[in-house]
C-alpha cells in the first residue's frame, strides 16, 4: 500500500525494485533502529580465520 502510494506522488517515475528497496530500509530502520549493511565494522576485530 505505501509503495502504491509512492508510486503515485512520484507520478510513476519511481521503479519498482528502487521503491521496495527504500520500503525494507524504511522497515528495517523503523523496527531495529538501523540499516543492516554486509560491511564490515570499524571497531570490528581482525578476523583470526
């Protein structure tokens, strides 16, 4: 439903997969706090394997 409606601000210009993308962010940001990215920590310690 809220992709329907950006969809529809943006005059249909905004793509399917970039407005899904956004909407998981949104949710993940909302319900966690923060993105989850692949990168690596900073402050993460050298990997020993």
């Amino acid at each position: 439903m809220l992709g329907d409606v950006a969809a529809r601000f943006f005059n249909g210009v905004v793509p399917k997969e970039l407005a899904s993308k956004a909407l998981h962010a949104f949710k993940s940001l909302v319900l966690t706090g923060e993105i989850p990215t692949t990168d690596r920590q900073p402050a993460a310690r050298r990997d020993t394997r």
